[in-house]
C-alpha cells in the first residue's frame, strides 16, 4: 500500500531527473507562487530549454475515489502535488510579441499527487488512508508583472488508495502572486 502511493512520485522525480539544464533560454529559473485558491505554496524550477518541475504543497480540492459515487461531491484535503511541465508555445509567443514572462504559455505535463485526507466518516463507516493519482495534464500558466499568476489544467488520471483504484478526471485552478523569483528568459 505504502509502496503503491509513493510510485507517481518516485517516477516523477526520475523523469525530472533526467532533464537536461539549459538556462537561459525560455523558462523561469525558479519561481515561488502564493496559491489563493487552493491555499498553498507552489515552486516551479526550470529544468531545461523549455521544461520545469513544479511542486505544490497545501489543501487542494479533490475528487474523493472513497464515496460510493464519486463524482457526488469534491473533498478539501492537505496535498502534495508534482507536475513536469513542457511548454510547448514559448517561440510563438515570443513571435507574436506575447510576453513569457512566469512562464506564461501552454504545457503538457505527468502530474502526481498525494492526499493526506486524514479520518473522516463516510456511509457509517470510519474510513483513514492517504490516496493518489498519476497521470496526464494540460494546461496554460499566465503570468503579469505585477506578480499576479493563474493556471489552469485538466486531464485524466489512475487513482489509487485503499479503494477499488480506476481512471478519473483531474482539474487544477491555481490563482495567486509570485512572491519570489529568479528571471531568466528571453524577451525580457
């Protein structure tokens, strides 16, 4: 069980191991993000030309895999999520004098996450456990000079935990300011 829920993660951290460090080219050299909607911190590094690791730790709202339908209701849980982003529309951008500033373009990304739900009460039944989902996103990130940030994702994703584990829809919203960053992109 252990096991299962750290696998999204170990491969995570492999496939962002594997990146090959060429700053100063489009992306970020790291940024620190203050997350309003899903009160948290968010930290993105670039890890390459055009690719980032971005990890977010806070509560996130959540499909909860536990309920008897799941779609029934959404859950607010303590998480950590990862996702290794490839912007895939930096030149276009830039191209069509569009700022990139934040890394403000569309991705592709693996994404993970681990909940910590904590023990809660569903059908009378008490029920205790973290859970976690691996999968595909994507999305766009937009980012302003008055460090205001948002982006926006949808996929799909394996969810696993002490439940019948299956394929759902993953979304994240994430609307807040850059509090702290290391600019180092072109166009600037």
């Amino acid at each position: 069980m252990y096991l299962n829920l750290n696998l999204p993660l170990l491969l995570l951290l492999l496939i962002v191991s594997q990146g090959n460090a060429q700053f100063g080219k489009n992306c970020e050299l790291r940024q620190v993000k203050i997350n309003l909607i899903n009160p948290g911190f968010e930290y993105e590094m670039a890890l390459g030309t055009n690719t980032t690791f971005d990890i977010k730790a806070g509560l996130q709202v959540a499909l909860d895999p536990v309920l008897p339908d799941v779609y029934e209701e959404v859950g607010f849980f303590p998480a950590i999520a990862g996702q290794y982003r490839y912007y895939y529309n930096f030149e276009n951008r830039q191209r069509n004098r569009r700022q990139i500033y934040g890394n403000s373009a569309n991705y592709i990304a693996p994404a993970a996450a681990v909940f910590f739900p904590g023990t809660r009460t569903i059908a009378n039944e008490i029920v205790k456990g973290v859970f976690g989902y691996a999968g595909l996103v994507t999305g766009l990130q937009r980012s302003y000079d008055s460090g205001f940030n948002f982006s926006v994702d949808v996929g799909a994703a394996y969810y696993l935990g002490q439940f019948e584990e299956a394929i759902y829809p993953v979304a994240n919203l994430s609307i807040g300011w850059i509090i702290n960053e290391k600019r180092w992109c072109v166009g600037r």
